[in-house]
C-alpha cells in the first residue's frame, strides 16, 4: 500500500460518515475556564463510527491571527483527548477573541456510553469533563444509505 493511500484510508477513519446524519448531543458542562478565558465543547454530533466535536476558545483579551498562532494552537489541541486519546482536528477559524475549530473522536467497537474529555491549556484549569448520554444519542442516528 503507497503513503497516498495509507494517509487516504486514516483521513478515512477520522471523520464523519458522508451516508448519515448525525443526532446532536448538547453537553453545556464541558467548559473550562480561566483568568478572562473559557474552552468549551458546548455539542457533540454523534455518528456510528464516532462524534464530531465543536471547540470554541473565547479570551476577553485580543487573539492574534498570525499563521504562528494558528500552527500552534493546532499543536496545542493535541492536548485535548477524549477517553484518553486524542481528538482528530478536521478545521478551524481564528477570530478575534479566540478560535472555533470540529475535531473528530473515533469510537472502536461500539459507542462508548460516556466520554471524558481532558485539557491541559494554558490559562485554564486543568481537568476532565464528562459527557453522558452517547448510547441514546446513537439510537437517533439517520443512516441514509
């Protein structure tokens, strides 16, 4: 198997199903926050194979939008995982007063019941936060084909 195809089939695997939709789960307890600073996951779109996530970083202070910023936020969100490993980012924006970025978490085997997400981050405090409800969740899921 060629590198091309290696990496085709991992991206594969780190992103959502195209043939479904996805039931949307709110979690407004996964927010950690700091000094003039909040990290949330504030929804998940769970799937068959796993849950998009929404993160959103918001500071009271001005956000730099430089490409440095950008390259090392991206390294930074490795440090957030989810049941101990971590989340596959898919995208991002960077505002003025933080960032938005979609990040994947697979599910092996069968949907987990629970997810704990933990963040170590800069300027906030450290720890995880627990989502329940994913197994209801996945009854939800439309598989369209």
């Amino acid at each position: 198997m060629s590198d091309v195809q290696r990496y085709s089939l991992i991206r594969a695997k780190a992103q959502p199903p195209e043939n479904e939709l996805p039931a949307v789960l709110a979690a407004p307890d996964v927010v950690w926050r700091g000094d003039g600073v909040v990290f949330a996951i504030p929804s998940l779109a769970i799937y068959t194979t796993g849950a998009e996530i929404e993160i959103v970083y918001r500071t009271a202070g001005d956000h730099p939008r430089t490409t440095e910023q950008a390259l090392q936020t991206s390294d930074s969100l490795r440090n957030l995982t989810a049941n101990g490993h971590p989340v596959a980012l898919l995208g991002g924006e960077h505002k003025d007063h933080g960032f938005s970025y979609r990040a994947w978490i697979s599910f092996t085997g069968s949907a987990p019941r629970d997810i704990a997400f933990a963040l170590e981050w800069p300027g906030v405090e450290a720890g995880q936060r627990q989502v329940s409800g994913i197994a209801e969740a996945a009854r939800r899921i439309t598989v369209l084909w």
